[in-house]
C-alpha cells in the first residue's frame, strides 16, 4: 500500500496536544460542577454505564479518531495489476536484423527474423503513448521510421516491410546500426528517456571492434540504454533459401561450402553491459513479453494502476467520533 499523501501524517504531532487538551476540558468540567453542586452528591447519582464512562476508553477513541482521519487524509492506495509504462516518458528505437543469418530457422519452422518481427510487433502494445523509431541494419543501416507515436503505422511497417537482406548489403554493421539509432534520439530530443531494443544474433563485421567501442561508448554518454534481445541458438544452424514463391531452393553455401550461423551471446552482452542494459536470450518461450515492466529495463517509468481505500479509515474515524458523543450523553 502506498500514501499519496504522506505528508498528511504530521497532524498525528498533534494527538499529544489534543489528549492535554482532553485532560484540561475534564479538570474544567469537574470545577465547574462543583460551584454549581455538591460533588458528594454527584457521586451517590452514577451513570447507567459506568464501565463505559472510563477515561480510558473517551482516550482510545480519541486517539482512534485522529489517528483514522489522519491515515485518511494521507490517502492511502493499493496497487492492482502488473507495473507498466508510464505515458510520455521514453523514446525507444528499434534496431532489427535483417542480414543474411537472420533466416536460419532456430524456432521450428520460424526464422529469427520472424520471431525477432513477432516481438517486437507485441512490444508495441505496452509501449502505447510513448514514441518509437525502427532501423533495420545488414551491412549498412535504413531508417525504417522516424520517432512516431503512430504505432498502428509502425505495425504495418514490421509486418510487411520488413524482410530478410532488404537493404542488399551483405554482412551485419552493428556498429553502424547503433549510430544510426542513436543519431534518430538527436534528431528529436524532448528530454525523455532513451531506450534501444536491440534485436539481433550477434553477428558482426571483422575488424569492428574500435567501431563498436566508440559508439558504445557515445551511446553511455548519451544515457541510452540498450537491451540486447539474442535470437537464435548456441549450436550452427543452416541458412536456407526460398524462391519468389517461397518455396524451399536448398541451403546458402559460398564456394561450395554449407554456411551456418549460431548465436553470438558474448557481443551483445557486451552491448547491453556496457550501456547498463540487459541481454535476454529468445528462447521458443515468451520470457521476453514482459521486458518492457522489469525494473530493469524501464526503470522510473514504471507506474501501476492503483485503487483508493481511505474509506475505511474515514468510516472508523466517523463511528470512533461517533461513539464518543454517545459515550458522553449516558
């Protein structure tokens, strides 16, 4: 339970107060009764209850009083539901990879390009009210789409434009990739967070690795975050090829040589590391659904939906409040 008001809390400094209070009413009641009476008298005339005529009880009510009104005052407010992003708090890029590996059908008869387009069409849902770009990336990198809150266009964007080699460059410039989404926050920085969803198998060019640290190093500058989501498996999978009609042509090889391709965890762990971020490998599960409410991952722009509960507090302040006048008039 969390008090949205919890600075309502410092009027319980003034219970000491009100019970001095209580205490001074009293003396002043008994001295008034005796100008006006004979005590002994009033004594051999009882109330008709006199158990509940005890200071201790007028005190506990009293305080039950206070102490109910203040916790309803402070608001109290219990959560419901999973955490899940806040509105118009983060701006994420989606870096998807389209080279030749990313057919390799490590997911039954899904390739990892399909899976990789399935997530990230499904991240869309939870990230309604915050802005998205996607770059897709081989040898060189294509700005899919600028940062958009037109999801619904995003969406049509992954699901037909989207396709294995697109870009008709051979090889997987991650480095290259990163830049251009990082140079899509610059172009429209509106103070939000920044977040890359980085979908790949970890391949990169040769002689990458200076390449890789700069822009590592630019994104960290930046405050981006990127979270690495590894597709495909640790073992060689074979790459294969589908005609216009997508029927099955046979497997790639090069020279006459069968190519295979596996995932590549320790780049992009590097990746997510050097950033602060996160590696999830995309197994044949859905552990990866609920990335977008780790604390990890979204950190302060998580919010939860959450339901008032003051009334009861307020109802026990009022029957507290109540019974005390009623204890008074017996």
């Amino acid at each position: 339970m969390r008090l949205a008001q919890p600075a309502a809390l410092w009027l319980l400094v003034l219970l000491p107060a009100l019970l001095l209070l209580w205490y001074h009413a009293k003396k002043r009641r008994l001295a008034f009764l005796c100008q006006v009476g004979d005590p002994a008298l009033l004594r051999q005339t009882p109330p008709r209850f006199p158990h509940l005529r005890n200071d201790w009880w007028c005190q506990g009510l009293l305080v039950c009083t206070v102490m109910c009104t203040t916790l309803a005052l402070s608001d109290p407010r219990y959560p419901l539901g999973t955490s899940h992003l806040r509105a118009g708090t983060l701006d994420v890029v989606m870096l998807l990879d389209i080279s030749l590996s990313m057919a390799a059908e490590d997911y039954g008869t899904q390739s990892r390009l399909e899976r990789a387009r399935q997530a990230a069409r499904q991240f869309l849902s939870p990230l309604q009210g915050n802005r998205v770009g996607l770059v897709t990336y081989a040898g060189v990198s294509f700005r899919q789409a600028e940062l958009t809150d037109d999801l619904e266009a995003l969406d049509f964007i992954l699901k037909h434009w989207i396709n294995i080699n697109a870009v008709g460059v051979g090889g997987s410039n991650l480095a290259a990739a990163l830049t251009t989404g990082l140079d899509l926050f610059q172009r429209d920085n509106t103070g939000r967070d920044k977040l890359i969803l980085l979908f790949s198998d970890g391949g990169t060019q040769e002689n990458e690795e200076e390449a890789l640290r700069t822009v590592l190093t630019k994104a960290t500058h930046e405050g981006v975050k990127i979270v690495a989501l590894g597709l495909g498996g640790t073992q060689p999978a074979r790459i294969p090829q589908y005609d216009a009609e997508h029927k099955f042509t046979g497997y790639l090889e090069i020279d006459g040589h069968l190519v295979t391709s596996r995932l590549n965890e320790e780049t992009l762990r590097h990746v997510a590391n050097s950033t602060n971020g996160t590696y999830v490998r995309m197994t044949r599960g859905e552990e990866w659904r609920h990335l977008l409410s780790r604390a990890d991952v979204a950190g302060k722009n998580l919010t939860q939906d959450e339901r008032k509960v003051f009334q009861p507090f307020l109802l026990f302040a009022l029957l507290a409040f109540a019974m005390q006048i009623l204890l008074s008039r017996l």
